[in-house]
C-alpha cells in the first residue's frame, strides 16, 4: 500500500515538473565465472545512480545463490516469487534496502518461472511490467555462467553490462559469454568492465584485447566500459554487510563507481520506440512459450 502510494505521489510531482513517466533501460549484469564481483558491483552501481537522480529498481536473480541481501545487510520480508506463491502485487513486495535502494529479492527464484503454470506466469509478468515507467533503471543480477534462464534473460534486456577480473580463465569464460549471446542474437549490446584491477591502464589494456578478439572472432563491437580497482574496502564492507559505496564512498572502487555512473547516464542513447520493461516481459514471453 504505501509503495502504491509512494509510486502515484511520484507520478504526480513528475507531470507537474513536466518529466513524464521515463523509458526504464533494462540492464543485466553478466559473467562467465562465478565470484568476479557482479552482485557488489550491481549493489554499489545501483547506489552510485541513485545519487545521480536516476530512479533504480535492482532484482536479484541469481538463482539460488541469491544474496544481495547479505549484502546489505538486510532482510527482505518477501521474494520475488511470493507474487505468485502469496498473490502478492509487485509494490509489496518491492524490498527498500540502504538509502531507499528499491529491489526484488531473489530467493530460490527465477528457475521457478519454468514451472509456473501459465496464468501464474501472466500474473507474474504483469505485476513486472508495471516498472514500466516507474523506474529509469532496471538493473538485473544474475547468476554465472549461461544457464538457460540468465541467457533468455540477458537477449530480453536493452544492456549487458559483461563483468570479468583480468584473469585469463575468467576473460575466456566472459568470451563465451559473447559468443553464446551474439550467435543467438546480434544486435545484443554489451559493455564490458574488467574489475579487480591493479592499475587502470592495466585493466584498460586487457579490455583492449578482449574488444579486438570479439571483433576479429565474432566481427561484431562491444563497448568497454570501463575497470574498477581490486580494493580491499570492497572486501572489508563484504565481511560488515554494508555497500562500499555507502560505507567507503572515498575508496578507489567508490570512486570509479561514481565515473561508471555518469558514463551509463549520459554514453549511451536510448531507443525510446523498442526494448525496455515491456520489451523485456514480452520476449521473456515468447521464449518461455516457445
Ligand atoms: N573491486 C574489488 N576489489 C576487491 N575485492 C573484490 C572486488 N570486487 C569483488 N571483490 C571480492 O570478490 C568477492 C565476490 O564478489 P561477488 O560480488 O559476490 O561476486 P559474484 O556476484 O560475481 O559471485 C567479494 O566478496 C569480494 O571479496
Ligand atoms: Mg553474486
């Protein structure tokens, strides 16, 4: 109920300042081994945007390695799939996390949705749609690697944001992931972060050869967007169950989520006409149909 309210209250004071509802970007975040940093990353993004102005739902889809609640030190009151299991609308049970951060909880999810009957499955995907216009950003953890439900889910998403260290078992792994993804759909965009890195020019350099091995291999362009430092504030606030962002906001990792943030805003155009929360739900649809 008060999430109801709090979304009409936001409906109205954005017509009155004349914004309208926005397009929401559905971002997926990926990687072909698992423990490179995803949920952190998408946790202290999420924050980093937050401060920007951008609205962000996060959901966590990892399955059954869901935890983007440990941490943040939290816990949520319901998961995602309680919508279907409780009949629960999709304001009760959007969980608030530090800051005011809006996000799905995962549970033992997504896998779930395979086995939903198909009116609860339509239930369950329409109760998703409405953040459609609710918020800027969707930003999506998943689990490693390709299962078939974090594949359908990143060709259904307008970004993929492709995490990888500088490792080369876990850059060869994050390949795969290009081209398992590119071989079923090419118009896929993805940017790639290298995180853990020693020195930014380093890290720069490894996404150097790996944007050139897609584009001789694959004959297709990733961005590089960017490398964030191995810092050992990430793994100090990981033990306090804090977000780095919030309690190390001057640590190098902080810092370079702030850059991410504004790059996201402002690098990359929008197609208003396609994609987003609803292009999302309909081809998730459509895949989970066929
Ligand atoms: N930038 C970083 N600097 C230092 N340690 C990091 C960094 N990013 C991640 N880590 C470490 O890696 C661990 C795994 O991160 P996590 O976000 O859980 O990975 P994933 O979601 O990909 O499995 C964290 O607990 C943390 O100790
Ligand atoms: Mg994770």
């Amino acid at each position: 109920m008060l999430n109801d309210q709090a979304y009409q209250l936001r409906q109205l004071s954005e017509s009155l300042a004349g914004r309208g509802r926005p397009f929401t970007r559905v971002v997926t975040v990926a990687s072909g081994k698992g423990g490179v940093g995803k949920s952190n990353f998408t946790l202290n993004f999420a924050l980093s945007l937050m401060e920007l102005g951008q609205k962000v739902v996060v959901i966590d889809l990892d399955i059954g390695m869901a935890n983007l609640d440990i941490l943040m030190g939290t816990a949520p009151r319901h998961h995602l799939f309680d919508m279907v299991r409780l009949r629960k609308n999709i304001w009760e049970v959007l969980e608030k996390g530090p800051r005011g951060l809006e996000y799905l909880a995962g549970g033992s999810g997504f896998q779930q949705l395979c086995k939903l009957e198909e009116e609860e499955r339509d239930y369950f995907f329409r109760e998703l749609e409405k953040l459609q216009g609710y918020a800027d950003i969707v930003l999506i953890d998943t689990g490693a690697g390709m299962t078939l439900e974090s594949q359908r889910c990143h060709l259904s998403a307008d970004d993929i944001i492709l995490l990888t260290t500088p490792e080369p078992t876990s850059m060869a792994d994050a390949y795969s992931v290009v081209k398992i993804l590119h071989n079923q759909k090419e118009t896929i965009s993805f940017h790639l972060l290298i995180n853990r890195v020693g020195h930014y020019r380093e890290g720069m350099e490894a996404a150097g050869k790996f944007k050139m091995a897609v584009q001789s291999f694959l004959n297709r362009d990733i961005k590089i967007f960017g490398a964030i430092p191995d810092d050992s504030a990430v793994t100090r606030s990981v033990l306090k169950q804090v977000p780095f962002y919030t309690a190390n906001p001057r640590s190098p990792a902080s810092l370079m989520m702030k850059k991410l943030a504004v790059r996201f805003s402002d690098g990359t155009a929008v197609n208003h006409e396609k994609g987003g929360m609803k292009g999302f739900i309909s081809s998730l649809t459509k895949m989970l149909r066929s």
